[in-house]
C-alpha cells in the first residue's frame, strides 16, 4: 500500500493517530491533513453557513493537493491523509447542500485514488462526546446530521466497491496505534549511525544552472532511509561557495556606501560580475575551513555526508580549485559532475533567474558578461576524459562520475532514475577507492 486515506466520525482519532505516525516514522510517510477542514480554516469560512464559498474554495484547492500527493508517491513515501471527498459529499447530502452534491461529479476524480480506506469505527455517543471536549463548536456535527452522512457515505462506499477495511477505535490508543502500524507495515527502528555505504564527503560540480542546486534540492527532499538506500547520502549538510562569493558581493555594496572602492566585484546590471579573480582561490580556502569545521563536528553533531557545490571556468578553473582543496577533504570525497553544454547553462541560468530573489540558491543568475568571461570554456573534459574514473590529485585518489544532465528533467521518477544510476556508479568507485 502507497496511499491511505482515514475517515471516521468527528473525533474518532484520525487526526491523533495521524500526528503520531508523521512523528515516529518521518522518513518514511507523508500526512495530509484533511482538505475541507484545511481549507476552511484558512479561508475562515464558516462550515456550514458559507456552504457555496467552502464548494468554491475546496475545488480551487484540489489541484495542488493532487500535486502533492503525486510528488510524495514519486518519491516512495506512503501517503496517509486525513477525510476524503467521498465524506464531504455525504455531509453534503445529510446537511441538505446541493452546491458539492453538483459539484462533486467533476471533483471525484481530482486526487488519485487510495489503495485502502482506513475507518476508525467509534460509536456516535461517543463522538458527540468527544466533539464537546476537545473546545472547537465551529466543527461540531450533531446527531442527526451524523446518522444521515454515516448512511451516505455507506452507500457510497458500496456504489463505489472501494476497498476498505474498519477499525475499532473504542479502546486503548496503544493498542489502536498498534493495529494501525500493523496494517500499514510499520515497524519503528531506532535511527542507525553513519554507515560505511555513504558518502563522506561528495563534491557536486558543474556548470553555472547545470542542475547542481536542484540535485541538492531534491535530496532535501527525500526521506532519509530512501535516500540512504537508492542515492548513498546520508543525513547532509551543503557547503557552497556562492554563498560566500555572494557575501562579498554585498560587503563591497557596503565598502561603495561609505566611500570606500570595491574590493572583489562591480556592479553589472541589478547583478554583479567578478573584478579580481584572486577570489577563485580564496573561495577555495574559504571551502576548506568550513568543510573541516562541519566535518570535525564544530558546533554539532557532524553530518553523514558533507556536500560541497562549486563551479569554475577557464583553462584550469577545476584543476586549479581541486588542487586547492585539502588533502584531508580529498581523501574522503567523491566527485558527481553535473554536464550540461554552454548553450544549455546560459539557457537555464537566464530561466532560472529571479530578481527579488536574486542571492537565492536556486534564483540566482550569473551575468551574461561573466558567463562569457569565465564559463564558456572549462576544462573538467581535459581533467576527466572519461565518463567515470579516478583523479589523482596531489597523490590522493579521488573517484568522479560524470553525469550528464540533459535533456532538462522536473519528473521525480526520470530524476531518481537518472540520479541513481550515476550515483550507484560512483558509489562503487569510492568503495574500490577507499578498500
């Protein structure tokens, strides 16, 4: 089973259950909060006076709810959420509101369809109950409007042949969690520690909008036993060097407001373009100070992987930047190279750009100016002629897999393919490496 959808009468525990489960096992589900609740809340519209903007405002939010739920299953994660459409549409009919009874012929088939409706079964006594302790009147249903919707929704259920399966919920919560971890196949495991199958170190290069920064994107993205499993990267921390290039860029702002010269860069548009090219190797330096502060575990636990991102350009950008990193950092890293051509970088990296957010990892655009300086050319070809192999560097061995990163993907599934396979490649190296 991938995608669970809980229902109940009010105050039967879904949300409780719900919260407990997203708690222990955030790796390895996603919860979606039941929409029409959601919906109202945030809209603050009365459930049962503005029964026609609730209609409006649900069919509005349905499609991103799709995408959501579509993007989590790409990603491997079971997907519980809470309520479905089904029940609205028989409160609909139990309250007498022909708005979502109209409606609901082009909203059933708005979100993907569950592999199982998980009921938790509690006796209407209790719900009512249970609906005036927890202090929220704007949410209660009474008893007749309960017995309506719990007989429509049965029917509904039925018409529709769904599977489904019921639960008592009318007992200790220990044991109803149990039951629930049973059905979905959870078994809760302690957090294990770094393993020898990660990545200690992966340097991510590439062109300028070559895709380096939505890899890391999508890594952030992954729940951490996946990612550990398919992508051989732990728990992570990112050390870029635009950040720090970035940095300067903003204290020579300051230095230009007090009268003073710029020291690194000049203004090139709403952008700025590199003036002293001396920066290249301080960003270096300035990389191998915070890889060994993060990996030394200075202010925290140290990460399972440490991911460093950098681009260079010219006749020996990578040879000079890589020569440059310390002997300590290159002993535990592997290289990904992300390639794109010159033609597709300068494409993306003019897509990508967005002015009000122009410091953002993935917002920021390199000057056309400095893309013809300094990236047009590089010489990764020179130093890896090979679409996978081992760089000596300063007499350590440093695994690399180029991976080329065309044509433009945004499907997680042709992502995780084109990841995976490049990654597993490279993981293979670096064991061989290390051994």
């Amino acid at each position: 089973m991938r995608y669970v959808v809980f229902e109940g009468l009010p105050a039967a525990g879904k949300s409780e259950v719900l919260e407990l489960l997203a708690r222990f096992y955030p790796e390895r589900l996603r919860v979606f909060p039941e929409i029409v609740k959601e919906v109202a809340t945030r809209e603050g519209i009365d459930l049962f006076a503005e029964r026609n903007r609730l209609t409006q405002a649900i069919l509005a939010a349905l499609p991103r709810r799709r995408e959501e739920i579509e993007e989590a299953l790409a990603l491997g994660e079971l997907c519980l959420e809470e309520s479905h459409l089904g029940v609205h549409f028989a409160y609909s009919i139990a309250l007498g509101d022909p708005t979502f009874v109209d409606a609901y012929a082009t909203a059933e088939d708005a979100l993907p369809h569950p592999d199982l409706y998980l009921r938790l079964e509690i006796p209407v006594e209790l719900s009512l109950v249970r609906q005036r302790a927890r202090g929220t009147p704007q949410f209660e249903v009474g008893r007749e409007a309960l017995d309506r919707m719990s007989a429509h929704l049965a029917a509904w259920h039925l018409e529709r042949k769904t599977p489904f399966l019921s639960l008592d919920a009318d007992r200790p919560a220990a044991e109803l969690l149990a039951d629930v971890e049973r059905i979905l196949g959870l078994d809760y495991r302690k957090a294990q520690t770094a393993s020898a199958g990660l990545f200690d170190v992966l340097l991510l290069l590439g062109r300028p909008a070559s895709g380096k920064s939505e890899f890391i994107d999508f890594m952030k993205k992954c729940p951490h036993e996946r990612r550990a499993a398919r992508y051989h990267v732990g728990r992570f921390e990112v050390v870029d060097d635009f950040v720090t290039l970035w940095g300067k860029f903003e204290e020579d702002d300051l230095w230009e407001c007090v009268g003073r010269p710029r020291l690194y860069s000049r203004r090139a548009g709403g952008n700025y373009v590199v003036a002293d090219d001396r920066i290249w190797p301080f960003l270096v330096g300035r990389i191998n100070q915070r890889a060994e502060a993060v990996l030394s575990g200075t202010g925290g636990c140290p990460p399972e992987t440490l991911l460093v991102e950098f681009s260079r350009g010219g006749r020996s950008g990578y040879a000079d930047a890589l020569r440059g990193l310390s002997p300590r950092l290159l002993a535990r890293a592997a290289i990904l190279f992300v390639s794109v051509t010159c033609e597709e970088s300068l494409r993306r990296n003019l897509a990508r750009y967005d002015a009000a957010r122009s410091g953002g990892i993935l917002t920021h655009s390199v000057p056309h100016e400095e893309m013809e300086r300094t990236y047009t050319t590089d010489d990764w070809p020179c130093l890896a002629s090979q679409s996978h192999g081992v760089l000596e560097l300063g007499g350590v061995r440093v695994p690399y897999v180029t991976m080329e990163n065309e044509p433009e993907l945004f499907d997680p599934i042709l992502l995780d393919r084109r990841y995976r396979r490049a990654l597993d490649s490279l993981s293979t190296l670096w064991q061989e490496s290390r051994g």
